[in-house]
C-alpha cells in the first residue's frame, strides 16, 4: 500500500511540515447566493487568506427527510453576549447555500481572480465530477461521510487533494477513510481535527489530539474552527496544525448557522496576522542565534580588562584584571582556559584583552 505523504500539494502551495500555516476563510453556510459570495472572496482575498472553501450541495438529493429538525445558536447581542438556540429544517437551511453550476463557476472564476484556492465539500459523486470540471487543486470530505467510502474512493480517484474532516469519528474509521484513498493512488491527504457543534463547546475540542493524528499517520494535519474567536486556532498552530479553516461572515448576528462562530471582515486581516506572527515567533526546533542576536548578546556580556600596566611575557593568571563590558574581547569563560598563556607585548591598565595579546602558555614557553 502506498504510504500517505509528509507534505501535500495545494496548486503551487506545499502543506505540511517545514511549510508556513495554510489559511483556509470558509464561505460555505454564511453566504446567500453569487455576489454575497464573491464580496466575501474579495474580503478573503485582501485580508491575505490562501484559500476560499465553499459547500457544493443539492438538498433536494440530500435531505431525505424534509422535516428533520436541525438546533444550532445565535448571538443576538455583541456587547453581552447574549444568545438564542434556534430551530429549523435543516432543508431550508441547506437550501440557502445551494447554487447552480453556472453560478459555481462564476464564483470560482471570481476567486481565481483574485488569486486565492478554490475548493469545497461534496456529497454526491457527480459534484466531485463538477469541481475536476472546475480545476480544483482539492477536495473536502464533510465528517458526516467518513464512512462514505464510495464516495471517498471516487474523491481519491480524482488525484486531487483529499481533506478529510473527522469530527464525531473514531480512530479507526479515520484510518480507514485514510488506506481507501491510498488503496486508490492518492496520497494527497489531509486530515482535519473538526470539532462538532454550532459552535463547539470548548471541552470538546481537544486540540491535544493534533500531534498525535501527525504522529499516527504521518500527513499534513488541518484544524477547522468551530468556536467564536480564533484563540483555538492560534493555539492549534502552535501545536503543529498544518492548515486551518475558519468561517466568515459580514455580520455574526445573521440568524442562520454558523454566522455567530465566524469573524468579520474587520478581523480578518488581524487573525491572518496573528498565525504569522506566531510562526515567526515559534521559530525553529533548534537553538540558532541571529546576527543581531550575536551583537546584542557581545554589547551585555563581559571582556577581560587589565587593572594594571603589564609587561610582555607576564602569565595571563598572576596579573590583575577585572571583567567589564562589552564581550568582544576574551570572555570570562574563556580566560579560565587561558590562564597560562603569556603577554606577547607590554600592555597598559584598562587595555581589553584579545587572543591576539596573547603569545602561548608557559608550559609551551
């Protein structure tokens, strides 16, 4: 069987280890037809975001079950907080994302206009069939499907990037979604930590589960947000989230779902930043100085100083000396290995030394 790969490619993009944070804007439940979709790609795009994800669906071969009831939350006021659980079918809700494939592609071709990724969720074969039509680079599986394995085969089939969402799914059926697509060819994989609910209740995230998921199947790991806020995504960075996926909205009191976990476009540019800024801050697993790093650290340590005139020949230990800054001379800790060495010149009181005052150790003498 095919081993899943370390990195992924995402177009011109590597995801993955070594690779900065790829930052997906989900507009898939908070947009309501063509041009609310393309102004929320426009603020995407300017906020400097890599990806645009959107939800490719038809309800009326979905939902089965035109009365199922679907329970989610709505913040009705920004200063307290405040907020209702809302009820309805969850037909009509799915309904107000639905669009037909004329408009798909002019959302699509809006997006690649504006230089970001295009990619959505699919339910149904033929969508997948849609979206390689389109020259999508990936493709997400809802967690709804994991055990779709039908669909998931036809997904890997299609040699695009398969992202796997895994919220309420067990290990076990994670790795089996995860050897179908390789069984196919494919190891262009990433799987998403996605915790459920509209939003998530913080005790559910379980962000911890990010490095073992990297550690278990050796391939990129994404973190979908499911909270107000972006504090767990930062927080998923720093655990080695290879992507995360964020929904956004014009206004977070809109009643529908979705919209109260989201951010606005006035946050969009700062939760962008916010993830660069903690990369640069994370830096790299090893102990590197910079060269301002070396300069600032010379101007604060210590240098060996002469207390006293000292004639040529003198060994370094009998003499006087005191140690003051800056450090560009003869460190402390290095005069401690020096201590037999000998004056290769007459030298006077507040001189600093250097290895170059020095001539050899007595025992060389």
């Amino acid at each position: 069987m095919k081993k899943a790969a370390r990195t992924v490619r995402f177009g011109s993009r590597e995801i993955g280890e070594d690779h900065p944070c790829f930052v997906t804007f989900e507009a898939g439940p908070t947009h309501d037809g063509v041009e609310s979709a393309k102004r929320l790609i426009d603020a995407a795009a300017e906020a400097g975001a890599d990806a645009i994800k959107f939800q490719i669906l038809d309800p009326d071969r979905l939902v089965a079950d035109r009365r199922q009831m679907f329970r989610y939350d709505v913040l009705l006021d920004r200063e307290t907080g405040a907020t209702e659980t809302v009820e309805e079918p969850l037909y009509d809700i799915l309904r107000r994302r639905a669009l037909e494939p004329a408009q798909w592609r002019e959302v699509k071709a809006h997006a690649d206009r504006r230089g970001l990724a295009f990619f959505a969720t699919v339910g149904f074969e033929d969508e997948i069939a849609f979206l390689e039509e389109l020259g999508c680079a990936s493709i997400k599986i809802a967690s709804a499907d994991v055990n779709h394995l039908p669909l998931i085969r036809r997904a890997a089939r299609s040699g695009m990037c398969i992202q796997l969402d895994t919220g309420r799914s067990t290990l076990g059926e994670i790795e089996t979604a995860i050897d179908t697509i390789l069984e196919e060819g494919n190891d262009q994989i990433i799987v998403h930590q996605c915790p459920s609910g509209y939003p998530a209740r913080v005790d559910s995230i379980n962000l911890r589960i990010i490095p073992t998921l990297k550690r278990m199947f050796e391939l990129p790991v994404a973190y979908s947000d499911h909270t107000p806020g972006w504090e767990m995504d930062i927080a998923a960075v720093a655990l080695g989230a290879d992507l995360v996926e964020k929904t956004i909205t014009f206004d977070r009191t809109t009643r529908s779902v979705e919209h109260i976990m989201s951010i606005e476009p006035g946050e969009m540019r700062a939760f962008v930043r916010a993830i660069r800024d903690l990369e640069r801050a994370l830096g790299v697993p090893r102990h590197v100085l910079t060269p301002e790093e070396r300069r600032a650290r010379d101007a604060i340590r210590r240098s060996v100083h002469l207390l006293e005139d000292s004639p040529s020949g003198a060994r370094l230990g009998d003499l006087r000396v005191e140690f003051r800054r800056p450090g560009h001379g003869i460190g402390p800790d290095l005069y401690e290995r020096l201590l037999d060495f000998r004056l290769a010149r007459d030298l006077p009181a507040g001189h600093r030394l250097s290895l170059a005052d020095l001539a050899g150790s007595a025992e060389g003498a």
